[in-house]
C-alpha cells in the first residue's frame, strides 16, 4: 500500500498540533520540554530500538508519532483520515482515551484497556513503546505521582498484552523493576 505522505510530513503534522504544548517530565526542577519529544522517542522506540523490522512500516511509525494527537490536540479524526488515512486513524483511535475535538468519545479506563487488548498486536507495541518513554521519563526525573501509577498499572494491564513480543516485555519489565528500586 502506498502513502501520499511521507514520516517527515507525519512529524510535520504532530509538532504543529502539539505546537506550544510543554511535557513536564517531572518536579518544579526538572525540565520543562517540547511535547513532540515524547511522540519522537515513541517512534524511535520502534525504529531505533526494537529488533522487528515490520514496526519500521511507515503507518507504524506514523501512528506512534500522532498517538497523542487526537486526545490533546484540536484535531478532528476527519482531518487525520484526510491527511494519513483510515488505518493511521483508526490506530490512533485505539490508542486515545478520548477525542478532544468528538463530543462524547472518551473511553472508561476499563473500555480503554479492553479496546487495546482487543487490537492487534502492533497497536499494543505503540501502547507499549510509549510506556517505554513514559517509565523512561520518571527515571530521569522525579514524577512520583505518575510512576506509582505506572507500576501498579503496568504489571496488570500492559504486560499481559506484549507478551508475544520478547523486546517490549523484557524492556518493560526491566524498567520496572529500575522504577520500583527509585520509588519501593
């Protein structure tokens, strides 16, 4: 299947809806970061890290760098089917709690998690490349709050939907046995 897009028009696209959105990565001392950081290194994950070539596919790649857009950015689903297609789109869905610019399209924690358990299994690798970063980012600065979040959660929910992929399952369980040493 071609594309009439290209990943540079993909990161196009996310740094200007994600334009002027900060990620606080931890405390008042920690830095304070271009949103598009944590899309990229999503991404990268996948591209730079991840032994699996398939998740080099550029509508893999694509959806990790929008996962974010359509639940914190004044984006429409429509604009996103119009500029990346229906796939691209319905991946993102999947991965959204909810859609910022679609009167009533949030999902329940539970809905969230069974949408995603019912996904293939390459949308449950994006789910997990950016539980990567986002575990990653507690161990570089002090996110407490989010890190006892992530470490109930993630052994419960997360896991048990990659453990068909040896590399995010060992990368993830690692990371959490770093995060409960920093936060027991």
């Amino acid at each position: 299947m071609s594309a009439d897009w290209t990943l540079d028009d993909v990161d196009a696209f996310a740094a200007r809806a994600h334009h002027g959105q900060r990620r606080n990565v931890g405390d008042d001392s920690a830095p304070e970061v271009p949103y598009i950081v944590h899309p990229r290194a999503v991404r990268d994950v996948l591209l730079l890290e991840h032994p699996d070539p398939s998740l080099h596919e550029p509508w893999v790649l694509a959806t990790a760098l929008l996962h974010d857009v359509l639940e914190d950015c004044p984006v429409h689903p429509d604009q996103m089917t119009a500029a990346f297609g229906s796939n691209v789109c319905a991946a993102v869905r999947a991965l959204s709690k909810e859609m910022r610019e679609v009167d009533g399209a949030t999902k329940t924690d539970d809905q969230y998690w069974t949408v995603l358990a019912q996904s293939p299994l390459v949308i449950r690798q994006i789910k997990a490349a950016d539980r990567v970063d986002n575990l990653r980012s507690c161990l570089r600065w002090p996110r407490e709050r989010l890190a006892r979040k992530y470490l109930v959660e993630t052994p419960v929910k997360l896991l048990p939907l990659v453990v068909d992929d040896a590399f995010l399952y060992a990368t993830l369980a690692d990371l959490l046995a770093q995060l409960r040493r920093t936060y027991p």
